[in-house]
C-alpha cells in the first residue's frame, strides 16, 4: 500500500485560499484608508496609491503564505498518522513567518499614511497584530488541521469526538475574543471627538462585523471539509 499524502493546499483548497487572502486584503487597506481620512498628512494623489498597493502587498503575502503547504507522503503514516506533523507544522510555520513579514510592511507603510503619528501607532500595531493573527495563525491553524483531518480520515484514524471537542472549543475562542474587541472598539470609538464620531463609528462597526463574518466563514469552511471526511 502507498504512502497516504497531506493534501496540497492550492491543489484542493485553491478556490478558498484566493477569496480568504482577498478578504484579508481588504482589512489592511481600509485601515490604511480609515488613517489617512482622520491624519489626511499625505495628499490623496500620494496616499490613495499607497492604499492599493497596502491591498496588493497584503493580498499577494496571503497567497504567498501558502506555497510552503504542498502535498507530500511520509512512509509509515498508514499506521502512525502522527508521523505527518512535523513536515506539517513547519509548512504551517513558514506560512504564519510569511503573514507576519506582510503585515509589518503593511503595518509600516500605514503608520507612513498617518504621518508617523503615535496615537495612531497603537491603533495600527492592534489592528495588525489582529489581523496577522487571524489570517496567519488561526487560517494556517485551520487549513492545517483540515488537510490532518483528511490524511486521519483516509488512513480509519480519525475520531469525531475529538474533533467535535477541538472546534467547540475553537468556536468559543473565537466568540469570546469577539466579544471582547467589540466592547474595546465600542469605548475606543464613543471617545472619539463629536466632529470624527460618524467616521470612527463606520470604521470600527463596520470593520467588526465584516471581520467577524469573515472568521465565521473561514470556521465553516472548516466545518464542512471536516463533516465531508
């Protein structure tokens, strides 16, 4: 019998891994826009270029993230499906190196749109903490967990209990973190100055709920590949 294969992640998730990169891209460059409309330091000629290029450089380091997860076969793994974590686990950590190294750069070319402002330094340095977390540790994590939940299945080692316990347990996380930045978010944007409070408004419950629906799609995606094995 062959060796049972990891799946790769653009040859059986490519269709997924695009739309969740472009999504992801999305956040960085509305932050970057959010900045520039309350600072206005760079001119709408300078800055509106260097917004899509944050859409650019955040959308292609997503993609890039995921070169690293190719397939591959490790002997032995037929019996032992453990056998495939470690090449996993370092597909997945070249993957989350790959997100980080995007969201500095995007982190930094905003911070450049804020004129190097330090209020709006802590502000930056969360949202993309945030967003490198998400799309690079809890996308990585899941995609990973998807591709080990497939080889499991394909060699009878699965076990739905488990895997009934580690998604609620990642659904609850997931919830409770929520939760928790929408009530920062909330105090954060009712501190605003009356003058700026629509805008800030627009941005904070708007980037919440697009980032929570985004987070809830990538849960469910997971979801199914899982119920589909």
């Amino acid at each position: 019998m062959s060796a049972p294969a990891v799946q790769s992640v653009y040859g059986k998730y490519r269709l997924f891994i695009i739309l969740a990169s472009f999504c992801f891209a999305l956040l960085y460059a509305e932050l970057a826009a959010f900045q520039h409309a309350i600072y206005h330091v760079r001119s709408d000629s300078e800055a509106w270029p260097l917004i899509g290029a944050i859409f650019v450089v955040a959308a292609a380091g997503q993609l890039l993230s995921f070169v690293p997860a190719r397939g591959y076969a490790v002997a032995g793994a037929v019996d032992q499906a453990s056998l495939v974590l470690p090449k996993l686990t370092s597909q997945m950590g070249q993957g989350i190196i790959a997100v980080v190294v995007t969201g500095v750069l995007c982190g930094f070319i905003t911070l450049y749109l804020a004129g190097f402002d330090l209020t709006a330094a802590y502000s930056i340095l969360n949202n993309i903490y945030v967003f490198v977390a998400t799309g690079g540790v809890l996308l990585h994590f899941k995609v990973s967990y998807v591709r080990y939940g497939a080889l499991l299945y394909e060699v009878k080692q699965d076990s739905y209990i488990k895997v009934m316990v580690t998604s609620g347990l990642l659904a609850l996380i997931i919830l409770g973190a929520f939760a928790f930045m929408l009530s920062l978010d909330t105090a954060w944007a009712a501190s605003a100055p009356a003058s700026l409070r629509g805008l800030y408004g627009l941005h904070v419950y708007g980037r919440d709920l697009y980032f929570f629906t985004l987070v809830a799609g990538i849960y469910a995606w997971h979801l199914r590949w899982l119920a589909d094995h």
